[in-house]
C-alpha cells in the first residue's frame, strides 16, 4: 500500500527517458540531423539504399525490434497492458484489403483513446503505427510511456532504468539515447 502511495505522487519529470530508433547518433549532424539516405517507412520496401534492396525481411526484422523494446521494458516494469492515451486513425481501409492485415482490422476498428491493450494487441498497435496506419501515444499511469514520431522514431519513458532492457534493445540492432519525448 505504501509502495502505491509514492506512485502515485511520482511525476513525468521523475521517469527516465529515451530515444529509440534504428538511426545511428553518429551519423547526426550537431543539429540533430540525420546524414544517411536510410529507409523511413513500410512503404519503401523494395526500394534502393546504399546499392541494396530493402526487403519486406528487413523491415520486419526492425520492427520487430521495435515491438520487442516496448514489450521487454513492460516486462522490466511488470505491467501487462498499456492504454491508449492519444489516437489517429489514417488508413482503415487499406488494412482489410492486404491478408497479412486482416487479424488488425479489428483492431484498428475497435480500439479507441481509453482502451486498454494486452502484450498482444500493444504488439499489433505498434506495428499499425510504424507502418503509419495510426499513430498513438501509450501509457501506464505513471510508471511507462510510449510515443511514436516521424521517420521511425520512437520514445519510451519508464518508472526504472532498465538497464537489461536498454541491453537487450542496443543488442538487437537499435540505438538508445537519453532524450524526453517532444510529444509529452
């Protein structure tokens, strides 16, 4: 009961923040601008960079790295549903015309601000938003948020360091950098 206590007075301010992408902090101008002609969305599939095809295998390989950060730090923090505290809708229609969409239409139809998602639809939500058919910001009261921004950019806060996770996240071929989430 104690424990809940001081949750509930801890603030954003108060969680440790990071910056997560598949961009490399080295090749960033001292701007902050990103310097390599890189893919940035599901759309690009098939497309040229550095002399070589991006393939659908690549980008799921990314993206799955992406979900499995959001769901490894839920796992550092102990929570087992995320709520959807911010929500657009894009491209509906568009889900329900691809088969490998199909088990999202649901989703994407039903799902609103307010919702409360398990490990499995939070998996499914993410990849709605990185390949831009919503965009939605995530969160556990006060102990984790997710956002997403442009380009494949993605920001997590959590209530502990995770260290382990940010680990395992670097591990997968993903960048972490201490940087507070412009969509806060």
């Amino acid at each position: 009961m104690h424990n809940n206590i001081i949750l509930k007075k801890l603030k954003v301010k108060e969680l440790y923040h990071w910056r997560i992408t598949k961009y490399d902090p080295q090749l960033r101008t001292s701007q902050g601008n990103f310097l390599a002609n890189e893919w940035t969305s599901y759309s690009d599939i098939g497309k040229f960079y550095n002399n070589k095809q991006f393939t659908q295998k690549d980008y799921l390989d990314t993206e799955n790295a992406y979900v499995n950060a959001v769901i490894n730090f839920m796992g550092c923090l102990k929570i087992s549903s995320l709520k959807i505290v911010a929500l657009e809708k894009f491209n509906e229609e568009l889900i329900s015309e691809k088969n490998h969409f199909q088990e999202m239409a649901s989703l994407i139809n039903n799902i609103q601000i307010g919702s409360y998602l398990n490990e499995q639809q939070i998996s499914a939500v993410c990849r709605l938003i990185l390949r831009e058919y919503i965009w939605a910001k995530l969160s556990n009261d006060r102990k984790m948020y997710v956002h997403f921004g442009y380009d494949y950019y993605m920001y997590i806060g959590s209530l502990l360091p995770c260290d382990k996770t940010i680990k395992n996240i670097k591990e997968e071929g993903l960048f972490v950098e201490k940087i507070k989430s412009p969509y806060l």
